[in-house]
C-alpha cells in the first residue's frame, strides 16, 4: 500500500512522501558451516569459512534492519516507480523506504539547509551526477566505493562509479537525449539524419521543444556537441530561428508531437515518451539518431553525511545496483539499466540505434550547467 505524508520543512519545499511496502523474495541467513552428511555413526564436519567481508556486510545488513527505514530525498524515483522500488526493497529486507519527491536543485538546497542546521532528515539523494557533486563539495556526501555490488565485474553497461572515481555519486540509469518526430506525419524517405537538416527551411514550424531558459536537457546536448567539434554555434543558431514552438515543461512538448500538433520534437528523451503509453505497446513516434551523435545522460544517487539510517542506506544503493533491484528499477522506470545482465526495458519503438554513443564527463556536466545558468544556450537559440 502506498501512503502520502506531507513534509513541512520551515525553510525549504514541501514535497510529497511515499512510503513503500514489499514484494520480493526475503534474503536467507549467510551460511557458516556446511552440516555433516547423514550416517549412522557421528560424521566429522568441515567448517566453510566466512570472509572478514562476508561478515561485515553480514552485520550491515542486521543493523540496516534494525535501523528500519530510509528518507530518500529524489527526483526520478516518483509515482508509479517510487512504489515499484520501495515494495520490493521492504520486501526483501522489512526496510521502509519514504521517498520524499522534488527538482534535483531543490532537493540539493535542502540537504545543505539541514547540514547548516545541524539536523540531517536525508539519507540519500537521488539526482545526477553533477547535483550530486555539488553537494559532495560542500561536504555533504560520503563514499560508496566498498559496496560490494561494485565489486561485480563485467556485468556493466558502464560502470556506476564512471563520473565520480570517489563513487560518492553511482549512475543507476541511462538517459538518452534525441529529437523525435511523429510517425503519422513524417514519412521513411523523409526522416531528417540530423540537426544540420532539421535547420533547414523544410522543417520551419513544425517543431516544439521545452524552453531552454526552463530545462538543462539541451544544455546538457548542444555545448557537448559544439565542444566535441560535431556541430557548430551557427548550425544551432539557425535551428533556433526556424520557428520553433518552445513549451514550459517536456511533457507539454511529448503531447503536442503525438497529438499531430508538430512533426518534430527537438530535444527530448525516451523515457519519457515511455512514461506515456498508459497501458499501450507503442505511439506514433521514433527517436531520431542524428549523425552528429546521441548523448547520454544519467541518473545518479548518493548517501548523505550524518544521515540518520547509515546502514539501510549503503543495503538500499547496493541492492539498487544489484540485479534484482536494477530489474525492478529499469521495469518501473521502462529505461536502460547501468547492467548489461538486466534487460532493456525500453520499449522497442523507443530504443536508438546511435551513430556514436556520446556521454559527459563531470567536467563536461559542470561546464554545461554553468552555461544553462548564463542563459548561453537560450540565447543563442533565441537570438
């Protein structure tokens, strides 16, 4: 069952609550000694011995049990996911996971309110890498590297731990930002290869994208390409005049391209075209693998200093990452998995076939953020 509480925190949002409750298959005891085989006389026993990291996680997870519950403070574990991840999590470890939801931006202000209180509600933050990161230079995170679900090799995507060598900052998901354009409008021979053509006076009017000033989807794709030399400011700068319709949220811009309003939709990702199929098995729209290449966002979570439920944190990321819970996750979530032993979840119509995978270091996400800050890329594009 899912329930809603309403947080009031004096000096930051309100954001809603959800309280998870289990589904899977509980963990069994580590064993410690393999029993003698059966015999009519006294059989002699051999010991299996436990690792000293065995028996560390082992004492993790009795004291994540007795600690009994997590504040999560996230951005991409809400709704219908939310409920997915923290029912199977309980489940397996009678764990309480309270998913309190809001913008990445404000979850980080918050953390930082409560560490300049001195009263830390926040066990984890769940993010990206680079709000992450901005907290962890404040001094607000601590390390994950000795969870030993990074110890698993070969069965990665990429690595969890990729844009932060200190892993106080593991990717759980993979993003892709692309354009998109409606089926029913745009036929095979005219599919557009790239921003190059999209720029072109065929496509005047008949794209929508979320507003630049009001997203960092885009800041986040066309500084990467400009820096990597696959497109040019002018090449943006023309796409910008050809009278695209901008929209205040992405949802806003996904309904008009499948409502036939607009052939196009500029800049957008495929899990949230997947978060609109309410029961369905496709739509009429197809991501476009545009030759200057497709890049890569992620979704990222982090354990918070001085959190109150130390423990259950460092259980809930490791199982998170684990296969079962990037199952569950990539499930709810109809997304790409950091596991490459976990399906793909993305509905097939959605999944892209890139001309070049592109994915931004925490430089590249740093630089990125500074210039959606400035406004550089609105105002290139609105110039």
């Amino acid at each position: 069952m899912m329930k809603f509480f309403i947080v009031v925190c004096s000096l930051v949002l309100t954001m809603a609550v959800i309280a998870g409750c289990g589904s899977t298959v509980p963990a069994g005891p580590v064993p410690t000694s393999i029993p003698s085989a059966p015999a009519a006389a006294p059989q002699a026993t051999s010991s299996q011995p436990v690792s000293p990291e065995d028996a560390a996680w082992a004492k993790v997870i009795q004291t994540a049990k007795k600690e009994g519950t997590i504040n999560a403070y996230s951005f991409n574990m809400t709704g219908d996911v939310g409920l997915a991840v923290s029912k199977s999590f309980e489940q397996k470890y009678g764990i309480k996971v309270e998913i309190i939801t809001g913008g990445g931006s404000a979850i980080a202000q918050r953390i930082m309110t409560e560490k300049r209180m001195g009263t830390i509600v926040a066990d984890l933050m769940d993010a990206n890498t680079f709000q992450i990161s901005n907290i962890k230079d404040a001094g607000a995170t601590v390390s994950s590297a000795d969870l030993p679900v990074l110890g698993e090799k070969g069965v990665w995507r990429v690595e969890p731990g990729d844009t932060d060598p200190q892993k106080h900052a593991l990717m759980h998901t993979l993003v892709y930002n692309s354009a998109f354009m409606n089926t029913n409008l745009v036929k095979p021979a005219d599919e557009p290869k790239s921003f190059r053509e999209l720029a072109g006076p065929k496509w005047r009017g008949k794209m929508v994208m979320i507003d630049p000033t009001i997203n960092s989807g885009a800041a986040n794709v066309f500084p990467t390409l400009i820096r990597r030399k696959l497109i040019d400011q002018d090449t943006v700068r023309t796409l910008g005049k050809n009278d695209i319709r901008y929209t205040p949220t992405a949802n806003e811009a996904q309904t008009a391209l499948l409502a036939g309003t607009y052939a196009i939709d500029l800049l957008s990702t495929g899990a949230g075209y997947s978060s609109l199929l309410s029961g369905l098995t496709s739509l009429p729209v197809k991501p476009i693998a545009t030759e200057e290449g497709t890049v890569w966002a992620n979704r990222a979570i982090g354990a918070v200093k001085d959190g109150p439920h130390p423990n259950a944190t460092r259980l809930f990321i490791n199982w998170l990452l684990s296969k079962e819970g990037q199952t569950v996750l990539a499930k709810a979530q109809g997304a790409t998995p950091m596991r490459s032993d976990v399906t793909d979840f993305t509905p097939s119509f959605l999944q892209i076939k890139a001309v070049r995978d592109l994915t931004n270091t925490l430089e590249d996400e740093k630089e990125n953020t500074q210039l959606f800050r400035d406004g550089w890329l609105a105002k290139l594009m609105k110039s």
